[in-house]
C-alpha cells in the first residue's frame, strides 16, 4: 500500500527544548515578581519624573521627600493623637456596624415580605452618598468623634445588611427543601444552613464595607475639620506651597496601607469560608 | 488520483507524553497517554476509535486536528485542493452562544479565510442536510441538544474537509436523542461521502456506525485491536438487533473489559 | 376575565396582589407605609421637622425649583462631569482590561498598582485632586473616574479569563487567527461582564460625583445638597438627594437598554 507523499501533509512532532533553570525559577515565580516589578517600575518612575520636573513637586512631591516627611510625622506625638482618633472612628464605627447589619439583614432576608417591603429601602440607603448625609448627620451629632463614628458605621451598616439579605436569600432552594424534607424545625434550619451560607456572602459585604468606611473616616474629617489623619491630609494639601504634599502622600499612603492590609485579612478570611463555593459572584470581586 | 486504497490519513509511531508539572522537582511524572500507534485510514471509510477514559483516543484525534502536538512519531494527512484536510466535531459547549445558527455553521468557513456574507451563502445547504431548516435565525439557546449537534455537525461539513474528526458528538445526548442522532448521520456520510474518523466510548455506536473499529487500551494509550464490520450498507437501527451485531459487540467487550473495570475505579486521570 | 390568573381568592386585595407580582406590591407597601409614617410622626411633632423636613413639603420645593429653573444648571453640571468621567473610565478602562485578561504578563506587572489603587478610598485622593485640577469641572470627572475606572477594568478582565476554553479551542481548530478568536470569541463572551461592570461602575461614579461636589464645589447636584443643607433648607436638601437616586436609576436603564441590544443571545435576559 504506496503513499504519494507529495500530496500528503505531515504533522511532526514536537520539537524538545531545554530549559535554563533560572527559566524555571522565573516562571514559577513569574507572579511575584512582575507585580512587584510593576510596583518598583511607580516608584522609580514617580522619582525620576519628580527630580526632572515632568512631575510638579508641588502638587505630587516625590517618594524620597515622602519618606523623609513620614519619617518626620512618626516621631511627631500630635501624629499619633491623629492615628488614635481615626483608628478609634474606624473600630467604633465598624464594629457597631456589623453588630446592628448582622442581625438585621438576617431578619429581613428571611421574612420574604419583610424583604419585599425593605428592598427598595435598602438599595437606596446603599447608594446615598455618605458625603450627602454628612450635613444632616452633623445637625444631630455636632462636630465631634461621635459624628465621624456614626458616618462610618452609615458606611458600613447598609453595605453589609445589603450583603447578608443577599446571602439569606441566596441559600440554594435544595437544600432548603432538603431540610423542610426532613422535617427540621425552622431553628434548625437557621443555625445549619443559613447562617453557614451566609457566611461567605457576610465576608464578601465585609470586603466591599472596608472602601466605605475607610471613605466615611476620611469624609466625616474633611468636614468636621479638627482631628484624625484625614484632617491632616486636608491641611497638609492647604499648605502645598510650604512641601504640604510631601505629607499629604504620606497621608494618602497611609490610607492606601491600611486598605490593603485590610482588604488582604479580609480576603483570607473570605476565601477559608468559600472553599466550597464553586463560582464567584461577581459583584463581591469588585 | 487513481492509486487503489487511497489514503486519508497515515500515522507511524505517534507517541504523547504528558510531562506532570510538580512543584521542586526538575522532572516530574510522565504519563504516557499513547504509545507507538499505527493507524491507517482509506478515503471515505468511517473508522471508530473505541476505549474507556484515559486511552488516548481522544488524544490522537486532537493531534489530527492541530491541536496539541505529540511527542515522537508522524502523521500524514491527504492534502486537498483547497481548505483544510479535517475538521472537528466537538463534544460540549460546541456552539457560540452569541451566533444565530447560520453564524455558527459558517464559521468553519469564515475561520479559513472566507468573508462572512459568503461564508454564510455556502453554509445554508449544509443547515439543510443536517435538517435544521427553518431555524437558521435562530441561537443556540432555543435548540434542543440533538439541535445544536447537528449544527456542530454542519458547521465541519461546511469546510469541505476530507476527514471528519468525532469527538464523542452524541456522548451529551439523552439516549433515544443519541440513536436518532447515529442514523440521522449515517444518512449524511452517505450524502456527503467523508472520511470519518469517530471517537466514542459505547461499543454499540462503535459497531453500528463503522467499517472498522479500532479498539484502544489505556496505561499506556495503544491500540490493541483492529475488528473490520462486515454488516451490509445502508444500514438502519435494527441492524443493532441481528445475532451478528450482538457477536462484534461481544468480541470488543471481552477485549475491553477488564481496562474499563480498572477505570472505574480510579480516579478520572489519564 | 376568565380563569387566566388562577386566584386563591376574591379579595380585591389579593387580586391586585397576585396580578402585580407579589414583589412589587410589598415593595410598594414598603414605599407608602415609610412616606405616611413620615409624614404623620414629623406632623405630630415626634422630632424637629427641621431633621428630615415632610414629603408633602420636598413635593413643593420640587415644583418651586424645577418650574423657576434653579435645578436645572444643577443637574446639568453634574451630568456633564458624571459623562465626562464615565466615558473616559471606558476609553481607559476596557482596553486595559481586555489587555489584562489577554496577556499574562500585563496582568502581573500591573496588579499590584490596581490592588493599590482600590485600596485608596477616592477621598483621599480629593484634595491632591483639587491641588492638580482646581476646583471645577476636571477635577470632578476625574473623581468620577476613578470612582468607576476599577470595576469596569476587574469585570473586563474577569470576562476575559471566564472565556471558555472550548470555544477558543474551535477557532483554533478550524485555523482562526488569534486576531480573529479575539474578535469573535473574547468580546462577545466578554461583554455580559463588561455590561456588569458598567453597572458597578456607573454606581460609584454617581456616588463619586456627588460626594465630590459636596466637599468642594459651587454648582452641581451635590453642591445643591450641601448649601441647602447647611442653610437648614432640609426640604430642597431631600430633593437634592431624590433628584439623585432619580438619575441612577435613569442610568441603570440606559445601561439596561445596552444590554438588551447586545445579548438578545443570552436566555437569562428572556
């Protein structure tokens, strides 16, 4: 049985390379190492076009001159006065957050007509701007820590009651009709099946509310206007004439920190409790 | 070409290794998923590769097609005047969910180079064959499965290939769906006159649909076995009730049987 | 009206339900029920009127300053920097995300300046903002921006990499260049994403813009708010912020229009 090789087309196999093992290193590695290319890369960049005047000092100031600053601003005790005060807005007004947003978005999730009648509510609440709700806050609450803390839990409350509804509601129709099968009696059905669904969808509102409160801090300072690192960040800005900017990075920096140091806790925390889940919503990855 | 047992396909030696990426070690595990495999395919003859999971067969089919390339061995495919030599038939997930019917079928076509107008000009007599007429406009989401593996089906005939690559097309189908849809396409091999070369794993597909059945072992991926079916053509689905039909079925099984039973109990790996 | 709704019963109040849906008959339950107590408990004078000012009296204003004019250089500017921002977040953004989802190498370099980037609550960023674009228009838009700028890239991106592999493997089967995959697989698959991420996005530009004017502006929506707010003028101040939720939800149905132009293809949206 002859082959007319001319009218054939051959399919070879592949060719074998060899590979350097710094090659393999790099790419196992790859991941870390470009991000924090891409990272240095900013810094380097920022440096560089500060020093040749592409970057307007003044306004942007330049990562040496905002280590220098921050390393100023750290041994400054009135910095810590700031620190303290802002961290204490921030936990007061997270944690009564969660407190009140928990329980609520339980209740309210479960009762189908609760639910119906709050939707809307809630949605709206969701979407206000802080920033609007400020000037009314202040006619209640004045201008002190009280204010800023209740800024930051109007921040988080809604944001996580949001997130609970959604995950009460969310819980798979199977299985709720697996236990109502089985005849479990509705307590049972809370504590085995909702609160363990809901979980994961409480950790995702968690990461979504850190944005919000950590913008409420800020929001609530910018108006009060006396105390916290937001404060500073606003003055440091008036004074850009004087190096202001200088600090006002190091401020925003700060900020920027403490996001993703959260975000990253925040983070573990929802991925332990997804580990069964097998796709991702997508509002939780934004 | 006037050369008798013209050739569609030839393959010497093909050999697939899948190298195991393990974490430190410089070499990992190797998983031989064919070995040494010889294999060759007249034009216009409809050819089934048989064997439980981790075979190969659906390795081999893949390397026809361009789609990985194997580790050692060659494969020669019968040029045509003009396009591509094989095309593929998918399994799942075969259709764009964002084409209508006609965009889909006359993708092939479009991916050859050919503009879309004409592209979906040359793909409607095809939507005939396969019998999806009326529902050209229509997207994949309104089809039944049966559907949307017709229009997979068009969609290679409509390239005008030589060899038509099967990847266990009628595996996602419930079963009465299933043999419909292998009478439906013995009726379009007799009309369009392909050579075919069917993946699948059911014995009784394998021998109803063939002339000849090439059965494949696993660990490593080879071919233990190559049964020629003398059932006259055309034939129709009571064909699969004869006392002969019983009999190839039978010899296949015995030769399969204790492969299937180890790949049962392990792991889908290979 | 024959027996096309199968009533449980006759009550006109269960009519009404089971024609309206129960969802929107709580919800408008909900809707009343929080409108009437307000109104009642300010009238009774259960707390100072001055707080939370009555619907009856934001239906005034409203008419007062959507008749005399005063609203409208309001909405107006607003709009202006809520299009400018949000156009540019797309310009910007879908391309870099579909850049991020394509090419792996852009998806690491970049991704610790994104993961920085959302880590910084945008009001941060406000005064250095103000520093570089004054107090106007620019400086808005580039708050609105940044506010949407990072869901559109992480939804693009995300679609990007959810493209099924199967469908990518058909354009390479049949000899489609990476050129043509990119045109007729990844965007169409992409864009129910990146329609997503416009909703994400346009959310938090509006919220961005007028948080934006609030703190730092004098014209525009959320100026509106503030000034009223802080001459105790809580009526307009109300309006203010209906007037806002009025143009998100105008917004999400333009965006929802988009949709059902693009995925008549998906059968979630029938």
């Amino acid at each position: 049985m002859t082959v007319d090789t001319a009218a054939f087309r051959v399919i070879h196999p592949r060719a074998r390379r060899r590979r350097h093992p710094l090659m393999r290193w790099y790419r196992r590695n790859e991941r870390a190492v470009l991000s924090g290319l891409g990272v240095v890369l900013f810094f380097v960049l920022w440096q560089i076009g500060a020093d040749m005047g592409a970057i307007d000092k003044l306004f942007f100031s330049s990562p040496t001159a905002v280590a220098v600053a921050g390393w100023e601003e750290v041994q400054n005790p009135r910095f810590w006065e700031d620190v303290k005060i802002s961290g204490w807005e921030l936990l007061v007004g997270s944690v009564v957050a969660i407190v009140v947003a928990i329980p609520l978005g339980l209740v309210i999730g479960w009762y189908r007509r609760l639910n119906y009648a709050a939707d809307p509510w809630l949605n709206f609440a969701n979407a206000l701007p802080r920033a609007a709700l400020v000037p009314i806050v202040v006619l209640t609450a004045g201008l002190g820590v009280e204010m800023k803390i209740v800024v930051v839990f109007l921040g988080g409350v809604f944001t996580m009651m949001v997130a609970t509804v959604e995950g009460v509601r969310t819980v798979e129709r199977q299985l709720l009709d697996v236990a109502r099968s089985f005849r479990a009696s509705q307590r049972r059905i809370f504590t085995s099946l909702i609160i363990p669904g809901t979980l994961p969808f409480i950790v995702s509102g968690m990461r979504i509310a850190i944005g919000r409160v950590l913008a409420g801090v800020i929001i609530a300072e910018f108006y009060a206007q006396n105390q916290g690192v937001g404060v500073m960040i606003y003055k440091a800005s008036n004074q850009f004439l004087q190096g202001g900017s200088d600090r006002m990075m190091f401020g925003i920096l700060l900020f920027t920190l403490l996001g993703i140091v959260l975000y990253e806790a925040v983070g573990y925390a929802e991925r332990y409790f997804q580990r069964w889940r097998p796709s991702l919503d997508l509002e939780e990855t934004t | 070409m006037t050369m008798p047992q013209h050739l569609a396909l030839s393959a010497r030696g093909v050999r697939m290794e899948f190298r195991n990426r393990t974490g430190n070690e410089s070499s990992g595990q190797t998983l031989v998923a064919l070995e040494d495999v010889d294999l060759d395919v007249p034009d216009g003859a409809f050819v089934s590769l048989l064997g439980p999971s981790g075979c190969g067969k659906s390795t081999f089919l893949k390397i026809v097609n361009g789609l990985i390339r194997q580790t050692a061995g060659e494969i020669q495919l019968h040029r045509v005047a003009k396009g591509r030599e094989d095309a593929m038939v998918f399994q799942d997930a075969a259709l764009f969910p964002w084409y209508s019917v006609t965009d889909n079928v006359a993708y092939g076509l479009v991916c050859a180079g050919v503009p879309r107008k004409e592209a979906r000009k040359r793909a409607q007599p095809y939507i005939e064959l396969v019998g999806l007429t009326g529902f050209e406009d229509r997207y994949p989401y309104q089809l039944s499965g049966g559907m949307q593996q017709r229009a997979n089906l068009a969609r290679a005939l409509a390239v005008d290939a030589a060899i038509l690559l099967m990847d266990e097309p009628f595996a996602a189908l419930d079963a009465q769906t299933r043999e419909l849809m292998q009478a439906e396409l013995l009726r379009i091999w007799n009309a369009a006159r392909k050579t075919v070369l069917f993946v699948t794993h059911q014995i009784d597909e394998a021998v109803f649909l063939s002339d000849r059945v090439v059965v494949m072992a696993r660990r490593p991926g080879r071919i233990i076995a190559d049964i020629t079916i003398e059932l006259p053509r055309p034939r129709a689905l009571e064909v699969k009730r004869t006392q002969r039909f019983v009999e190839y079925e039978d010899q296949i099984w015995r030769l399969i049987a204790g492969d299937v039973r180890n790949a049962a109990t392990e792991n889908a790996d290979g | 009206m024959a027996s096309r709704f199968a009533l449980p019963s006759l009550t006109p109040v269960a009519r009404v339900r089971g024609v309206m849906g129960e969802r929107l008959f709580y919800g408008l339950i909900g809707l009343v029920a929080v409108v009437v107590v307000w109104e009642a408990t300010a009238r009774m004078g259960l707390y100072k009127q001055s707080l939370m000012s009555l619907p009856s009296s934001i239906l005034r204003v409203a008419i007062e300053d959507t008749t005399n004019g005063s609203i409208w250089p309001h909405i107006w500017v607003s709009a202006q920097e809520f299009a400018l921002g949000f156009a540019a977040a797309l310009v910007v953004g879908i391309p870099l995300g579909l850049a991020i989802g394509i090419f792996r190498r852009v998806d690491y370099t970049v991704n610790g300046l994104l993961a920085g980037l959302n880590a910084t609550p945008n009001v941060a960023l406000i005064p250095l903002i103000i520093l570089m674009f004054g107090l106007g228009l620019e400086a808005k838009a580039v708050i609105v921006f940044l506010s949407a700028f990072f869901a559109i890239v992480v939804t693009t991106f995300t679609g990007v990499q959810a493209t099924a592999r199967r469908h990518l493997e058909i354009t390479r089967s049949f000899g489609g260049s990476p050129w043509l995959a990119f045109r007729s697989v990844v965007l169409p698959s992409t864009l129910p994403f990146i329609i997503s991420g416009l909703r994400i996005g346009a959310g938090r530009a509006l919220v961005g813009v007028v948080s934006a004017e609030i703190l730092s502006a004098n014209v525009g929506l959320g100026h509106y708010i503030a000034l009223k707010a802080q001459f105790l003028d809580t009526a307009r101040a109300m309006f203010g912020i209906i007037l806002f939720g009025l143009f998100g939800l105008f917004i999400g149905e333009g965006i929802r229009a988009v949709e059902r132009r693009f995925e008549a293809w998906r059968p979630e949206l029938h």
